[in-house]
C-alpha cells in the first residue's frame, strides 16, 4: 500500500532534525519511501492524507512500560504505604501475585489502544505476574499484535517469590527470545527481564546472565529506582547496583536501568563505558517520593538517556513536560535541564529503540519504518529548527494527535481507531476480571 502525506509541516526528528514546508512524505511497504518538495510527487496513490493544519512527525516511543498495572485503576483497597518498599508490599506485590493469563492479554490491550490515541507507537514493556507466569508473554503479544504496535516485552525475574518462582521466570524470557529470534517479527522484540537487585540473590543473577548471554540478548532492569536498593546492595553484597550488576554482566549496549535515581557518578561512568541505556520515568518516581535522577549530570557523562512513564501513562508528551520541570525543581535553577529533558523522548528514545529494530524507527527518513504521527498544530509563532523544540514543550505537546500509523498501517485516522478491536466490549472485558482481580486482592 502507497499512502502519500501532503501539505503538513514535516518535523524529521533525528541527529540533523529538520522542520519542512512544502514537501510531502510517502510510505510505501510498511517504510518510509520518499521526502520531498510536494510538487515532485506526480504519481497516483493508494490514500492520499491531507495534513493541513498539521505537523507530520515521527512516533513517540517509550523507553520503560508495565502493561500489567492497568488493571489496578481506582483500586481503593491498598494501605497507605509511607515509602517505596511499602508502596511495593502494599500494592504491586498483592497485585502481581493474583494476575492470571487473561487479566495480562487485557491489561495490555487497554493502553495499547491508548497508545494509538496518544501517538505512542512503540513501547519497551516489563511485565510481572509470578503465579501465572508461563506464557504470560504470548498473551501480551498476543494483544499488541492485534492492536498493530510496536514493542519489547520482558519477564522479570525475581527471587521474592522462591526459587521456583524465579526459574519460571527465567525459562519464560528465555523461551520468549528464542520464539522472537526464530520469527523474526520486525514489531516485536525481547529483552531478558530482571526485577531489581534488591529482589535477585547471586545465583538467580548469574543463571540469568548467563542464558541472557547466550541468547545474545540485553537486560532491563529496575536500578537504583529507591535509596533503599542501594542500602540493600552495600549491606548483603558489599558493592553498589550498578556495580553489581557490571559484575555479572548485565549492563551492555542492548541493556536497558530503568530509574537510575540514586546512583552516583562512578556508577554514571560505568553505565556509559558500558553502554547501557538508561530510562528516566519522573512522573513514576514523583509519585512515590523516591526522588529525581540526575539526567542533566548521566548526559554530560555521555550516558544514553531515555524517557519511559512505568505505567503512569502512555501520553510521552504529558510524561517529557514533567521531566522537565523535576529537573528544574531538582536543580533549583529554572534556566537548565530544557535541551536534556526534551531529548530524552525526542531524539534519545530512538536510539535505544535501534539498538533493537532495524528498519530503524523514530525518525522521518527513507528506508526507516514507516511509524508517523499527525498533530493538530498551527504554529502562532516562527517555527523551524531553532525553535521547535520551545513549540514542542509549550504547543505541540497540548495539542491532539489525529493520525496513528504504525509500519504504514493506519491505526487511527482524523481521531478515530481504525484497528478491528470493539472498544466497548473490551473495556467492559477488562472490566470483569479488574473485579475478579480485586477480589483475590
């Protein structure tokens, strides 16, 4: 299928980011086929899509998702918790531990098409459901299959739950990455979960690390996400997480430490001499008061620095404006921290994603994935390179995304879901087994 996109302002994103009038974008076979002066484009077409009144950009991607919290919305029952561990105990713990095959494959289809309406077409999700955990990845791709998005999906292991619990987890990343390697869907990927170091003994890590390395696949990890995981660390292993982690082996270029808000700067060179990306989620660590990572410092270090929500949403361009200003609160200095914190969604989550997916996504250019998004915006001011990203913190991101397409399918057009999903019925699926879910909570 041939769909050519005219008359919208084309933002390229990428190392060179362009804003383009007068040219038009064609998709042809699921990539990006041509871009160029609209006038050059003479041929016939299967769609044509008008983007007046619109800038054309790249798909949002997020770096750190878990699918399987969705199901928890407007649960009233959780104790108060005063602090993370008890956050843990409290809630995600109770609820990780009732989950069962069918709440995974609706809990991901609910903001998997949200995700369509918010412009987010690929998302790197880690998913925990230790009592029903063989197989919980297939219904998770099951869903993001049948909704038409991009993503990675994981199994975190962890030794909370015994030994048993922790071998079952590791056999369902390693049997999820060899039925990736095997199909080679270029929309779904895998990476070898683990939960965090606080929750993983020596010998659950280096099982994992092992088989990871084999496989040849990278990690993700929650990383110093509280103060406490790093108290745990020194204390029964005598070394801080990042460092314990360099140690078996888990960091790498294909790795991904989700949170890395209490690390200091030996463990800042580690990640970088490594390679490791890290994905930043402020809105997650405001939420439970455990702080705000340093992404200004991690940067000038060289550490790649993406932006994931940890659930808290699917709308990246809700998600990077609270990046911002955490950064501004944390530095106490309003006038920093801009360039850094837009980065992390607009041009470093690409750069994690590639490490993964080739045709490469996140970026308007020939031969890359066809994964465009339409915005409404008019642009009331200049509006080029120089001050894109001021329109993208303070216009774009309060604007609506009209059109979704992922691969060159078309997902949602002028607002409206284009997938062969019933939405009601969906929602009112999910519905019936929340309270199922909630009454063995």
């Amino acid at each position: 299928m041939t769909i050519l996109i005219k008359n919208g302002i084309l933002i390229t994103l990428g190392e060179s980011n362009r804003v383009l009038y007068n040219h038009s974008l064609l998709i042809e076979n699921g990539l990006i086929k041509k871009i160029a002066p609209t006038n050059s484009f003479t041929g016939t077409y299967d769609k044509v899509i008008d983007a007046s009144g619109k800038v054309v950009m790249p798909g949002f991607i997020n770096s750190h998702m878990h699918f399987y919290s969705t199901l928890v919305r407007g649960y009233g029952k959780a104790a108060p918790s005063k602090d993370f561990n008890e956050v843990l105990n409290n809630l995600w713990w109770r609820l990780d531990k009732k989950l069962v095959l069918e709440d995974c494959y609706y809990s991901t289809l609910i903001p998997a098409l949200n995700a369509i309406r918010r412009g987010t077409t690929t998302l790197i999700d880690h998913h925990a459901s230790p009592f029903a955990i063989t197989g919980s990845l297939e219904q998770i791709a099951k869903a993001v299959r049948q909704v038409g998005l991009r993503a990675s999906l994981c199994y975190e292991v962890s030794d909370r739950d015994g030994e048993e619990i922790a071998n079952e987890g590791i056999e369902e990343n390693v049997n999820f990455i060899k039925k990736c390697n095997k199909e080679s869907d270029n929309k779904l990927k895998a990476l070898f979960g683990l939960h965090a170091s606080f929750t993983i003994g020596d010998k659950t890590l280096e099982r994992a690390a092992n088989l990871g390395k084999e496989l040849g696949a990278g990690f993700h990890v929650h990383t110093a996400e509280a103060a406490s995981d790093q108290v745990h660390c020194e204390s029964n292993h005598k070394m801080r997480v990042v460092e314990r982690f360099n140690k078996f082996g888990i960091l790498g270029e294909k790795s991904i430490a989700a949170h890395c808000v209490h690390i200091n700067e030996k463990e800042m060179e580690v990640l970088e001499e490594t390679k490791t990306a890290v994905a930043h989620n402020p809105q997650s660590n405001l939420n439970n008061a455990v702080g705000i990572a340093d992404i200004i410092k991690m940067q000038n270090k060289g550490v790649l620095v993406g932006l994931g929500t940890d659930a808290m949403t699917v709308n990246m361009m809700e998600e990077v404006r609270v990046a911002l200003w955490a950064q501004h609160l944390y530095q106490k200095n309003p006038g920093v921290g801009f360039v850094e914190a837009l980065s992390t969604l607009l041009f470093n989550n690409s750069k994690i994603a590639n490490r993964y997916w080739n045709p490469h996504i996140g970026e308007l250019k020939e031969n890359y994935a066809a994964d465009v998004i339409l915005i409404d915006y008019l642009p009331p001011t200049p509006f080029d390179e120089s001050t894109f990203l001021g329109h993208f913190a303070f216009g774009i991101s309060q604007s609506s995304v009209d059109t979704t397409i992922v691969d060159g399918k078309i997902l949602m057009e002028n607002k409206q879901l284009k997938v062969d999903i019933d939405e009601a019925e969906v929602s009112a699926r999910a519905a019936e087994c929340a309270k199922k879910l909630w009454d063995r909570m």
